[in-house]
C-alpha cells in the first residue's frame, strides 16, 4: 500500500517553501533580466544598423557603377540619336555592356534598354521584340505610369527560358538617355536572394531574428525564414531604410534567456542551490518524525487487508481503497448490464431479420419465447406481418428533420404502434428494416379468433397510427398487411406478400393496403403485350384520333387488372412518352419543346409524386390532351397533301436556285427541317437530295444539247457554283462526263439524220 499519509505530510510544507525561494529567484531574475535586455537591445541595434548600412551602401554602389558606365559610354547615346537604331555594331556594344555590368555583382540578376519608340528590348544576348520577352508585364507597367521614383517594391520577374520559376528582384528605373531623356528606360534588377543571403550571413539565426516590410506593412524578408520566431520573439528595435521604403524590426527569439549568464556569477548560484538543496533534506527529516505515528496505524490496516492486496496486484491509498472496491464493483454491475441489455437486443433482431426472412426456423420457437417481447408466444401460434414506410423520405423526411430529431421519430413511431396494440389486446414487434420501412410482427393470444378478425384490427390499428402520426408528428405513412402466418414457418410468407402490396402503392385504396390470401398476385401480361398497346395508342394519337383516350384508358385497366408494382407502371409509362415523342415531336418545334427529354422528365417526376394510379391517370391524361390540342392544330394548318405537293411545286421552280436547302424549306413553310424531310420522303418515297439532283440533270441534257454554253455557264444555270460540281454530279447520275454526254448525242442526231 502506497504512503500516501507521509506524501501529503510532506507535501504540507512545500508551497511555503516554495513560495518563498520563488519570489526571492524571481525578484532577482527581474533585476538581471532588465540589465541584460538593455545590453542586448543595445548590441541588436548596432548589428542591426550595421545591417542597414551594409545593404544601403552596396546597392547604391551598384546602382552608382551602372549609371556611370552606361553615361560614358558612347554607344547608348548613339543608339538613341543614330539615324539608325538597329545597327548591329551598336546593339552588339550595348550589350557587350550590359554582360559586364552583371558580371561586375553577384547581386544583379538582370539589366536590359527599352527603346519606347521603336518597342525593342536589349538585353545582354541582344535585341529583341518586346512582345517576346519576359519581362514584357514589367515594361507594360512603367509606360502605364504605375512607377514612382527610385527603387521600387519587391516583385516577380516571370523566367528567363533557362530559368524554371519566377525571381525575386528589386527594382530601379533610369531614364534614358541619361540624365533625363525620354525615349528609353535602363532597367536594373538586383537577386532578392543575395540581400537575403546577407541578411543571414549577419543575423544569428538561433539567437535573432531580423523582418523587413515595406511601407505597407507586409513582410519582404524574414531572417533565416523564420516568421514563427519573429511573431513569439522579443521586439527590440525598428529601423528605416528609407532608400528602398523598408523598415527593419530585429529582436530576440522567444526562449532565449540572453545575456543572464554574463551577470550572475557562478558563486551566488552555487550558494542558491546548495540552500535549497540543505532546506529540502531539513524537510524530509521532519515530516518522517510527525509521520511515525500515522505509519504504525496503516501498519495495522495493511495487516488486515494484505490479502486483497495480494489478489488484485494493485496499490492504493489506504483511505481511497474502500472508495476504489466500491466504485470498482459498482462499475462491474452496470457494465454487466450494459453488455446484457446489448446481447439481449442484438440477439432480437437477428431473430426478427430470420423469422421474416424464413431462415433458421428449426429452434425458432425457444428464442422466441426467450429473447422476443412477445409474452405466451409459441411454435403454432398466429402471426401477422405488416410492412410501414415513410412516405417521401427523401425531400419529406430527410430534407424537413436533422439527424436526431428522425431518430426520435422513429423511436416514437415504434412506440405508437405498441401502445394501439395494447389497446386490441395484442401485442406488437418492432423493427426498422431500411432508413424508411418498419416491420410489424403482430401476435395475439386469442387463439380461437378468426385470421380475418385479426387482420381487420391491425388495419384498424394501422389506420390509427397513421391518423396519429400525421396529426402530431408531421409524418405521411403506408402500411401493407400481410395474410395470417398459421406458425413461425409462415412468417416469411406473411412478410413476403407485405412487402408485394408495398411495391404497389399507386393500386392502395388510400395508404393501408392488405395482401389477397388466396393468391398473392395475379399472373402478369408479357411486355411485349403492353408495348403492343403502347404502340397502338401512339398510332391513334398521331392519326388525330379521339379514341386514343379509350386506349389510354384500355391500359390503366390492365395496369389495375394485373396489379403490377409502381415500378414497372412508372416504367412503362415512359416507354410510351419516348415513343410518342419519336413519332410526332418532328411535325413543328412547338411540338418538340413540348416532348423534349426535360418536359418529359417533369411529367414523370410528377407521377412519381401522386399516391395513387388514379392520380397518375389524371395527371397523364391532362398533359396528353394538351399535347393532342397542339398536335391537331398544327395539322390543320399544314395539310399534309397541300403540303407536300406546295413544297414539290416549289422545288421544280426553284431548283436551279443555289440556295435551296432543307433549311430553305423549313423557313418557307414554317416547319422543322427534320419533318420536311420526312414529308418528302414518305410521299415520293425519294430523298429531297435526290429529287433537286434529277431535276438539275435533266435540265443539264437540254441544256447541253440545244446550247453551246459552256459547262461553267450551265453549271451556274442549273444551281452549281462551277463546272467542277456539276461535272462531278453528272457522271455519278449518267455514268459519263457532260462533254462525252454532248459529243455523243450530237453525233448520234447526225447518223439519224
């Protein structure tokens, strides 16, 4: 057993103790802190101003040295008042400069001439067009005016072709030609990386750190990259370099105690630590001699409880260990619990999955009687099954609630359904199969009660419930019921033919709908046999016949008759959009917006929201008479007879017109160009291409039989733009060229003759 008594005795005195050598430590820390943090502001702002000399002083050095150079030499004067400012001995010169003056610093990462008048760029390989070059952003700028005087902030320069990313430069403008000319700029670029590698090379960058900002306050540099230990360091002084507009803060990193070891002598510390050390063993002595007593007392305790201790491997304090059995105990009974109600429920619903399922049915009836909350339940007794969802759960559940408050619905669902049980004298299982179905597995101990009194008290049960739950929770929700289960193997059949009627909501009266017990679904029609009906209604629609409504109405028949699942219904209802669309959304563009694909997808997205097949009839019904009344109109006024021959009236007299296209049609009569192709077609059983093709040939032979044009003058008669088209034209129609064509019937008319 741990001495915890002789800890705390110790523990007693040194918070005093403590505070006393703590306030004495600290008082003396602030005295040397404040003497060495004046020393050491002293020496930063001297490396510090050392810095900003240093940086001032070689920049202008280089600045000075470029601007002399380039005064003096004569070539840039003569390039700017030459007659000829693309001499290439002048050019070859000026930049024969420029590569000494970059050679002359490490510092200088480029110096090009802009020639505003001629908009050339002479670097150190040359001149070149500005248009090409890379720092082209830079020069756009300066003719901006977007330049002051004097070094400007630190930017970008875009790459040279042998560089990879861009650079950081600093940058100085000259006008040129020096002093104060006009018509150029000498632009100098310093390496933002060698002022920064002399920044390094001069900070301390375990002691130090150094940031320089520009006049807006962002950073241009941090010291050793170290932004982090600027923010948590120790500010010491701020200076200006006022040539470039930049401001330098230096300071002390944070954790840093600088300049203590040079104050405090080694004597004073030694003396500190040795009185501390004697005050500590002066304390331990005492608190063992006021302890003793207390030791002999746990002695005793530990006497008595040295078994315990023995078994469970642990060490506690003494006066926690009672508290420890107990709260350890009282742990074990709530986990026990815990894990008990989890088995309990999990074992439940594996049972429900398998009773519905119909699988492991063998030993069914003993965990039911152990695990299931049904009471007096056995092997042969009456089941029902009843399936529930939530109607729209996607957009009316899921949307409207968050994650919790479904949760509590749901539970209070389930909850619902059990109390109305209760009141019929049966008794309910409850269990969420999906996100939005509930299974009910409904037992009665009645056994002498009919299975069809049974299922009309769960329908009245379930007609409640729903009353209920929309009433209070907002909540819409079918149920399909399923026939008695005579035993546990039927079960399975009971959910079975639950779930069927589910599938066939749209054929519910209302939302509570019960499975036949005879058969639990009538023997389907094959699908060609409604695609058969199908086509047969679109036939009459597309022939402007009333009687189309009769078959729509033949269909919903079958649909009710068969009892197919709201799928399959859905599905066949499409098929028929899509075919109806194919067969007359090409007579006008009205009729074509009217059965486009997104028009279509709204109509079937509304059916997918009606609850039952009578509101789909209704709903498909009205849009179908719409659809009817534009149809009719726009075959009354374009008769398709009058139409046909109009088009093939006016096709003869404009055939040699260059224009005339389906297209040229399609705006004359005031309908889609895919219909009156299929117009023409249908009637003369011959492409529109084909028809103009035989008129313009036989015009061709008369032509060139009874005139001498030429096959250009002919070509351009008949509607060809040139006698390469119509030439080409004609042998593919007749098999030989027009002037084979026209050698041949001459000298045929000369034999006859």
């Amino acid at each position: 057993m741990s001495r915890t008594w002789y800890y705390r005795l110790l523990f007693s005195y040194f918070p005093i103790f403590f505070f006393t050598m703590t306030i004495i430590i600290f008082i003396a820390f602030v005295f040397i802190n404040d003497i060495s943090r004046e020393e050491t502001r002293k020496a930063d702002r001297i490396s510090t101003s050392y810095l900003a000399t240093t940086l001032d002083h070689t920049i202008r050095d280089i600045e000075l040295a470029v601007t002399e150079k380039v005064q003096y030499e004569p070539a840039y004067r003569l390039y700017f008042n030459g007659n000829n400012p693309n001499n290439s001995d002048t050019v070859y010169t000026i930049a024969q400069n420029l590569r000494e003056m970059i050679n002359s610093s490490s510092w200088i990462q480029s110096i090009y001439l802009y020639d505003k008048q001629h908009e050339r760029v002479i670097t150190l390989s040359g001149s070149r067009d500005v248009g090409n070059f890379s720092d082209k952003a830079w020069i756009d700028r300066i003719l901006s005016g977007g330049t002051g005087q004097g070094w400007q902030p630190v930017r970008e320069m875009e790459p040279e072709e042998y560089q990879r990313t861009p650079v950081q430069v600093l940058t100085v403008n000259k006008e040129m030609p020096l002093p104060f000319g006009s018509e150029g700029v000498l632009v100098i670029n310093i390496k933002m990386s060698s002022i920064k590698q002399s920044v390094d090379s001069m900070i301390n960058g375990k002691l130090s750190f150094l940031t320089i900002s520009d006049q807006e306050g962002r950073v241009v540099y941090d010291a050793h990259s170290d932004n982090e230990s600027a923010i948590e360091g120790t500010k010491l002084n701020e200076l200006s370099l006022e040539r470039f507009g930049w401001t330098l803060t230096s300071g002390i990193k944070a954790g840093n105690l600088f300049g203590w070891v040079s104050v405090v002598s080694y004597v004073w510390v030694f003396i500190a630590i040795l009185t501390v050390i004697c005050a500590i063993i002066y304390i331990v002595y005492v608190t063992r001699r006021n302890y003793k007593p207390i030791q002999i007392i746990m002695n005793r305790i530990e006497s008595q409880q040295i078994k315990a201790f023995e078994k469970s491997g642990a060490r506690m304090d003494e006066m926690k260990m009672i508290d420890g059995v107990l709260e350890n105990l009282i742990n074990h009974m709530m986990d026990y619990d815990k894990k008990s109600r989890e088995n309990v429920l999990m074992q439940r619903s594996k049972l429900f999955s398998a009773l519905l399922h119909g699988e492991h049915v063998d030993n069914a009836a003993e965990q039911l009687y152990e695990v299931s909350p049904f009471d007096g339940a056995h092997e042969a007794s009456r089941f029902i099954v009843v399936v529930g969802d939530i109607n729209r759960y996607e957009k009316g559940f899921q949307e409207k609630f968050t994650r919790g408050e479904q949760n509590t619905l749901k539970f209070a669902l389930m909850n619902v359904l059990q109390e109305l049980s209760r009141d019929t004298e049966m008794q309910c299982w409850t269990e969420w199969i999906s996100a939005d179905r509930i299974a009910i597995l409904f037992f009665s101990k009645e056994d002498v009660q009919q299975g069809q009194d049974l299922s009309k008290q769960i329908r009245v049960v379930a007609e409640e419930c729903k009353s209920w739950v929309e009433q209070n929770l907002r909540i819409s929700l079918s149920f399909g019921i399923g026939p008695v289960a005579e035993g546990i193997e039927a079960i399975h059949q009971s959910f079975t033919a639950a779930e069927a009627v589910m599938q066939r909501k749209l054929l519910m009266n209302g939302d509570v709908g019960e499975a036949e017990t005879s058969e639990m679904q009538h023997p389907l029609l094959e699908t060609y046999t409604y695609l058969q009906m199908i086509a047969d209604f679109v036939k009459r629609f597309r022939m402007s016949s009333g009687q189309w409504r009769e078959q729509l109405e033949d269909i919903f028949k079958e649909f009710e008759r068969n009892k197919l699942p709201d799928d399959e219904i859905r599905s066949l209802i499409e098929a028929m959009l899509q075919m109806l669309s194919r067969e007359v959304s090409m007579m006008s563009e009205g009729l074509q917006k009217e059965l486009s694909e997104e028009n279509i997808n709204n109509w079937l997205h509304a059916m997918e929201e009606a609850e039952s097949l009578e509101d789909v009839k209704v709903l498909l019904f009205d849009s179908l008479t719409d659809l009817f009344r534009t149809y009719v109109a726009v075959t009354e006024t374009k008769s398709y007879k009058a139409m046909v021959n109009e088009m093939k009236n006016y096709i003869e007299e404009q055939f040699t017109n260059p224009d005339l296209s389906l297209k040229h049609l399609s705006d004359r009569f005031q309908i889609s160009g895919k219909h009156a192709s299929y117009l023409f077609k249908t009637e003369f059983n011959m492409k529109f291409v084909d028809f103009v093709t035989e008129l313009r040939m036989k015009e061709t032979e008369k032509l060139l039989l009874n005139t001498d044009h030429s096959l250009q003058d002919i070509a351009l008669k008949v509607g060809y733009a040139n006698g390469i088209t119509l030439g080409r034209v004609f042998k593919r129609v007749t098999g030989i060229t027009p002037g084979d064509y026209r050698r041949m019937k001459k000298d045929q008319k000369t034999l006859d003759e």
